[in-house]
C-alpha cells in the first residue's frame, strides 16, 4: 500500500473550513503500533494510491510519506498535507527529494492542483499557524524521524516513539 489520494479533493466543508476525520494514531499517546496505524490510515482514508500500482521508486516514497502521515498524527486534508511537508523537510533524516520528484511525475500530477483547488481564503491563517508551529516542533526534537528505513519501528506503539523522537502531534482538530 502507499499514499496520496488520487484525484480527490482535500475534504472542505461548503464553509471553507478543513474536514477532519480524528484516527486513533492521531493522539500523541497512541498504543497502536506503528503497523497498526498505518492499517487504521489506509482503512479510513479512502482513495490512496496503492503501492502495487505505481513504479517501484515513486511507490516506496509515497509509502515512506503515509508512515510520516502516522508518525506525526497528520490527517489527509489540505492543512494535514501543509503541515506534514513542514514535518518531513526539518524533522527527518535522509533526503525526501525522490519523493518530492515524484509528486511531478504522471501519476501523481493532479495531486497539487485537487489540493490548490480545495483552498478556500479562510484557511490561510491555519495553514500559516499550523505549518509555523510544525517547523517550531521538528526544530526540537530529540531525533529526526528516518524517513526511509523505518522498518524497525513497525511494531513500537506511537506513543513510544514520539517519545523517543521527541515528536509532539499538533491538535489541528
């Protein structure tokens, strides 16, 4: 399995306001295993890319960005999107230029644009909020997440490793 919605729009209430779904791995002191947030993300968030379906170097990044997507307790919708860039550009390890050459590629190129089209003006000042304060978090953790080479995380619980990382999920809700 792995990520990204395919050409569906980030979920916007008529009033502009961001769709939320709360997931149990979204709370800092999740007991879910990392596998087992990543099974509860890809169960309840429907439309995501498979894995299977895409070339092999753009589907293991797509992957490596749903895992971040757990990690960090972010959600699918524009602002969940917003903050989780801020995440993986100042608190992993590694480099996520494949992933982020892959956002161009074919497959992926509707992505931005459903993204960009789901804007509406009242949510600058979350976006601004909530991506500012990611930036701040990453900046303080103890120890930036891999974002490439989690495996060995799969069966620690969330809580466990926010802690160890020094991760604080952001309450967007």
């Amino acid at each position: 399995m792995a990520s990204t919605t395919v050409s569906s729009r980030p979920r916007v209430e008529p009033s502009g306001e961001f769709a939320r779904k709360t997931m149990a791995y979204q709370s800092q002191d999740s007991s879910l295993t990392l596998r087992e947030g990543l099974e509860e993300y890809f169960e309840r968030i429907p439309g995501l890319m498979d894995e299977a379906d895409l070339p092999r170097d753009l589907g293991s990044g797509l992957h490596s960005h749903d895992v971040a997507h757990v990690v960090f307790g972010c959600d699918t919708s524009l602002l969940g999107e917003a903050v989780l860039i801020r995440w993986s550009l100042f608190g992993v390890t590694g480099s996520i230029r494949p992933y982020l050459t892959g956002l161009r590629r074919r497959e992926t190129r509707g992505l931005f644009r459903d993204a960009i089209a789901g804007f509406r003006p009242n949510m600058l000042w979350s976006l601004v909020k909530f991506a500012t304060l990611a930036i701040v978090r990453s900046l303080r953790m103890r120890e930036r997440w891999p974002f490439e080479g989690y495996e060995p995380y799969l069966d620690q619980p969330l809580s466990e490793i926010r802690k160890r990382f020094g991760i604080r999920v952001l309450e967007m809700g």
